[in-house]
C-alpha cells in the first residue's frame, strides 16, 4: 500500500487522460487515417481511383459524369490518393461520426 500511496495522489490531481466524448470532440492525431475528399473540379474521370479501391468505395460513371463515394465501404486505405494523378483526391483531416444511415457522397458535373 505506501508504494501506491504517491500515484494514487498524483493521478488525483492530475487531468483526466480521455475526453468526454460527446460532449467533448477529441483533436485528431497526426497521420490519422480517415476518409477522402474530392476535388471535382481537378477530376478527369479517368478512373483509376475506382480501379486501386480494394473495397469498392468509389464508383465514377463516365457516362453521367458522375462520382459516387461510399464512406462506410472505405478501409481508409488512401490508395486512391496515390493512384490520382490529377490530386483530386485528398485525405480527411478528422474521421467521421458514427450514423445510423449509410450515405453515399455523390458528386456531379466533371469537366
């Protein structure tokens, strides 16, 4: 017991080590691993995004001119960003919130 008396003192007075979570949103942490976002204007839809995607998050319709990304599909493992040529796709600086509905991020008229 008189070996914990003095980290017991110390963790007391000292701050907590977590944040009240949803009261509180934490600063993300550098190099963390979110989402993508798209720059739609930088886009050529040359599609080799929707090819390196392992989990089939990004879909582009040539056709439509349209880009469709599926946030709870992505394992967030950013090859697409390496795999852009044009750096229309960037990374997320903080991670999304939890949702009860899976949406998608659709974004239209590419040049």
């Amino acid at each position: 017991m008189p070996k914990m008396l003095p980290k017991v003192i110390k963790a007391l007075v000292q701050k907590p080590a977590t944040v009240r979570y949803p009261y509180e949103k934490p600063e993300p942490v550098e190099g963390l691993r979110s989402g993508v976002k798209f720059n739609i204007k930088k886009c050529d839809q040359c599609q080799d995004c929707e090819r390196v995607c392992p989990s089939a998050a990004i879909n582009v319709t040539y056709a439509e001119k349209k880009l469709e990304y599926f946030p709870f599909r992505c394992i967030c493992c950013h090859q697409c960003i390496a795999s852009c040529s044009q750096g229309a796709i960037t990374a997320e600086t903080v991670a999304r919130s939890p949702d009860y509905k899976k949406v998608t991020d659709v974004y239209m008229g590419m040049p």
